[in-house]
C-alpha cells in the first residue's frame, strides 16, 4: 500500500502546474474514474459556475485537485477518504499558491465536502457547483457511458432481465447498467444543490429514461 501520509512536494505557483500534477496523479487509475472524469467536472463547473455568478479561479482550482486523493483511497480499499486526503494534499499544494487565505480555504472546503459525508455539507456556492458537477457527470449519456463501462470492469453481463436489480449484489455478473441506474443514477437529480445544476440533471434523467426504455424493448426485441 502506498505512504497515506500529507504528501510534500513542490508548492505549486500557477494553475498550469496544478493541472499537470492533477494529471499525473491520475496515471494508474482506472476507466470509469480517470483524468477525463476530472476534466468534465472541470468543463461543467466552469458552465455552471458562470450561471451562479462563482469565483472562477476558485472553482477550477477546486475541480482539478478534487480527486486527487483518489489513488490512496483505491490503494487502501476504502480506508482512507480520497477526500480528506485531496484537500490535505491540496493544502500542502497551494502553499504557496498567489490567491487570498480565505480563496484558499474555500478551495480546501470544496474538495473535502465533494464527497458528503455526515455533517461535511457544501456550504460555500464554489462546493455547492463543485458538488453538482461531480455528480452531474455520473448521470446522462456520460453517465450512461461509464455505467458499462465500470460493468465491464468487474465483468458484469450486458443486461440480466430475469432478476430485479434489488436483488442482486455489487461487483457480480449482475452488477450492470441497468442496475447502476436503478439503484444509483435515478436518484441523483434528487440531490442537486444549485438551480443550474438541478436543471442540468433533470435534463439528463430524462435522456437516460429514454434510452433505458429503449434499451430494454431492443433487449426483448420489440423495437
Ligand atoms: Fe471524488
Ligand atoms: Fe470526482
């Protein structure tokens, strides 16, 4: 298992050094959460965070440092949180960053409240945007895309209409996209925290209504 220790490295000094260690953090990590994960949550806070009226620079520095922890929490099986992690690690990182103490500590609060955990609510709108568009990027037809994608990773079947997805358990044969959607992504334009975000997400729950329908009447081969 890798050092789970603060990481000390180099304190970065612009943003085009904090996306090339963004990116290299991401070397070994797998297709369903990799670098391009991180690149469209980027895209959508920037959409998102122009409809809100956020502090930009905030927001990308937030976007790109948010999963960093990522590999640590792979490599420890879940004990450690890739989010407490990243903002330890992010705080290390911006040191010597030129941007306010306070921008700063919105930054730190971004990454550690992406992944909501008890109390650890998004309670700055650069979090909240933050949030939305992690999640954003699950559901959709992106959504759609990694679903199966993650279902060929732990060598789930393409479809399995004999069992309700209640039933069936995660990482198996069953653990498909249809059942990822049923008992994930349905729920997640529920829990929108922005108004942009909430009506993006609505926007791709109905997209993925449509193809699943679709999806599953082509499955009985009745359209
Ligand atoms: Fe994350
Ligand atoms: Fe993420």
């Amino acid at each position: 298992m890798k050092d789970v220790q603060p990481s000390r490295g180099p304190a970065m000094k612009s943003i085009s050094e904090i996306i090339a260690y963004a990116n290299r953090s991401f070397s070994n990590a797998r297709g369903s959460h990799d670098w391009e994960h991180t690149q469209r949550v980027c895209n959508l806070c920037m959409v998102i965070g122009k409809a809100e009226g956020a502090d930009l620079e905030v927001l990308q520095i937030a976007a790109y440092l948010h999963d960093v922890g990522r590999p640590y929490q792979d490599d420890s099986k879940g004990d450690v949180c890739h989010a407490e992690k990243g903002a330890e690690m992010a705080t290390v990182l911006m040191e010597e960053y030129p941007i306010s103490e306070d921008r700063k500590e919105n930054i730190i609060h971004c990454i550690l409240s992406h992944r909501f955990r008890g109390d650890r609510r998004p309670k700055t709108p650069e979090a909240k945007i933050l949030f939305d568009a992690d999640k954003l990027d699950a559901i959709g037809a992106v959504g759609i895309a990694r679903a199966f994608l993650f279902a060929g990773e732990v060598g789930a079947k393409l479809h399995n209409p004999a069992i309700n997805p209640e039933d069936t358990l995660p990482y198996t044969e069953d653990d498909t996209g249809y059942r990822e959607f049923k008992l994930k992504l349905s729920k997640i334009k529920d829990r929108m925290l922005t108004a942009e975000g909430s009506r993006i997400a609505h926007e791709r729950h109905a997209f993925m209504e449509r193809f699943f329908e679709r999806f599953l009447a082509e499955y009985e081969g009745t359209r």
